[in-house]
C-alpha cells in the first residue's frame, strides 16, 4: 500500500479502518495474514497474550523471503515471556526518563557540533548525511561506550547498515563487522567494565548466570539499529514538514514551549513504521466479531492506528496543540519500544536547535524532488538538501 507522499499515509488505511478494520491481506511472500488498522483493536492485540513476536513459528507472517525461521540473539522485540520479561528488565533502567535525561547536556554538545559543522560548510548541505544520522549515531556510541578511537569505523559501518540506498550484500556485510565489533566490544567490557550501558548489561548478565556473548552483542545491536534509522527518519521528516509548512514552523520558533508536543504529534503524524512486530496467534482469538485461529498471523497498523478519526480530530492534520500521547507510534504493552524517551529528547534537541540557530533554513530543492523510500516496513527521505 504505497504513500502519495512523505507526509500522507496510504489512502488505503482510512478505507480499511471504515470498512473491515481487521482484514485479511495477502503478504508480499504470497501468504495471508490479518492486518488492523482500527486504534481499539491495535492496542488491544498488543497486550494480547495469545499473540507471540517469536519468529521462528511456523505461521509468522514474514513479510519478505527469509525473514522467518530465525530469532537472532538478544533481539528483545522477537521474544516472548518469559525470556522476554527477565532481559527486559535488565535493560529498562538504562532508558527511564530520569537516566535518559542525564544524557541531555551530552546530546546538546553533539547537536550543536554538528549544526557548526552544517554553518561553516558549502551549500546547500544534506541535512541527512550532516545531522539526522551522525546525531544518533553518536548517541549511541555514548550509550555502548563505544571508544572514540573506534567511532569512525563505527559509523561508517551503522551508516551502510541502514542506508537503503547501499545493496545487499554492502548493507549485510557492514552488518556482520558490526556484529563482530560489537561481540569483541562485549568482551572488553566484560574484562574492563566502565560507565556505559553495555558494561552494566555485561555485569546484569553475569549476576544473572547468563553470560552469553552473543545474546549480549545482539542486545547491542538491538540498541544500535532501533536507535538509529528510526529517530534518523523522524529528524528528516520533521524538519521537511515544517520548512514546507512555514506557519507550523514559525509558531514553533515564536513558542518553543510547544516543541516537546511538537515532537509527539510528529511520532503520531508520520509514526516511522507502518507496523510494529508482526504476530502470530497461539490459540484462537474473538475480537470485534472476528475470529483469528491459532497458527494465524497478524499485522498490528501502528501507523494506521495513529490516523484514526475516532481517537485523533482531523487526523490527517498535523496539530501541534492536540494531546498525540494516546498515539502507538512506540507500540503499546510489554513490547513498547525502550528506548522512547531517548528518541523524544534527541528530537526535541535537534529541532529546538535548528529553530534557534538557522531561522532561515529552506529546502534546496522542491519537495517533489526528494527521494524518499516506501517499503514494506519503515519509510523516510534519503536526501534533504537544505540552504540558509
């Protein structure tokens, strides 16, 4: 179901949530599976303890070839109760808001960095390659305790990972010597522990009896890819929204108390990705007068959840004023993203510093002409060239 555009979600979705908002859809593998649209019911399946995230069931509903019959270590969003509850819990603590918050001087510095380097640079710039990658990028290298002598590498190899633009075995490869950095990493940290997430996860896990290397290193990959793409996409889209929205952008800048609400009605407007873990159903399930047998599989439409008239006014409307909390943007339940109060912070940051430091910041080139991607999954814009 393609977007029009970057800013509108399919026109599908709405005809769906009107119509038969838990529908039976035929999958890119040729399978079937059911996909809700309506919010009530996305939220409701979400707690839903029948419906399982474990990949390597039979009736997962893979999306792409390849996708199923696997559960890579450490990848919290694939597992269920109760592994999924006791790794969980050793992470939480590290993404509260109070812990989170403590990054913020950290994250401003970087911000900030990286704006010097957009204004004393040619123009017009890709405000992508410039700031909306390396600033998570960097984040998480703060959070891994990733060495700075390393970062580079680091970087460079994240960047590949996620660029859709990279192919195949480019992207593949860059992730396997990701993979492979990070389990050595888990090692050094495990003998010589400092002050980041991965050392205290290394020491939750040995406490634990479960000094698995490789279940850690996937955790640390795990943070790398959900931190990254996500809020990389969100960063590019918010800022092409307002500087094609001149009035959305100066109520803003005259009020910048209105950022952090800002902030949520983006994660509602555009919310990254069109569904959240896909689920299979361990026993049959009765919801708004359908019923979803066991071995089925199930498409949980955060992103058609996040339009739907009967929970948001207007929801085709960006509303800097509205409260978007009741959005599904992060997910809903035991599978609600973790690191959410870290994207919310480093997207207030960024977008409170662009308002301040660049009034005059504009699109180089006509919105029409910006590449953006519309997969199966996530979409965003490649390339935003911006001037001043």
């Amino acid at each position: 179901m393609p977007r029009a555009c970057p800013f509108g979600a399919p026109k599908e979705y709405a005809e769906l949530r009107e119509r038969e908002p838990i529908t039976r859809v035929r999958l890119p593998t040729g399978r079937w599976a059911w996909l809700v649209t309506a919010h009530d019911a996305v939220r409701r399946l979400f707690t839903d303890p029948n419906l399982s995230a474990n990949r390597v069931h039979p009736g997962f509903p893979a999306l792409l070839a390849g996708q199923g019959g696997i559960n890579p270590a450490g990848f919290l969003p694939w597992m269920d109760p109760p592994e999924h509850t006791t790794y969980r819990r050793m992470v939480i603590s590290e993404f509260t808001v109070r812990r989170v918050q403590r990054l913020r001087p950290r994250i401003e510095e970087i911000v900030t960095t990286h704006v010097d380097g957009l204004l004393a640079g040619p123009r017009p710039v890709d405000l992508v390659q410039a700031l909306s990658l390396p600033v998570p990028s960097l984040v998480i290298c703060d959070l891994l305790g990733v060495p700075y002598a390393d970062r580079e590498f680091f970087q460079t190899r994240a960047r590949i990972m996620v660029d859709r633009n990279a192919g195949g075995p480019e992207r593949l490869g860059s992730m396997t010597e990701l993979r492979t950095f990070l389990s050595d990493l888990v090692v050094t940290k495990q003998n010589e522990p400092t002050d980041d997430v991965l050392s205290r996860l290394a020491v939750k896990y040995r406490e634990a009896g479960v000094e698995d290397n490789e279940h850690l290193a996937g955790m640390a990959l795990l943070i790398l890819v959900a931190g990254h793409e996500t809020t990389a996409n969100m960063i590019s889209l918010a800022v092409t929204y307002l500087l094609e929205h001149p009035d959305r952008l100066a109520e803003l800048r005259d009020d910048p108390t209105l950022i952090p609400d800002a902030v949520e009605e983006f994660l509602r407007y555009f919310s990254i990705s069109d569904h959240s873990t896909n689920r299979v159903a361990l026993a049959d399930i009765e919801i708004d007068g359908v019923t979803i047998r066991a071995g089925e599989g199930v498409l949980l439409s955060n992103g058609a959840a996040n339009r739907d008239a009967k929970v948001f006014d207007d929801p085709d409307e960006f509303d800097a004023h509205r409260d978007a909390r009741p959005h599904l943007a992060f997910g809903y339940g035991i599978h609600q993203c973790l690191g959410q109060n870290l994207a919310r912070l480093e997207l207030e940051i960024v977008l409170g510093t662009l308002l301040e430091r660049i009034p005059d910041l504009r699109l180089a080139v006509p919105l029409a002409e910006l590449p953006f991607k519309n997969d199966t999954i996530m979409y965003g814009i490649h390339e935003v060239p911006v001037t001043w």
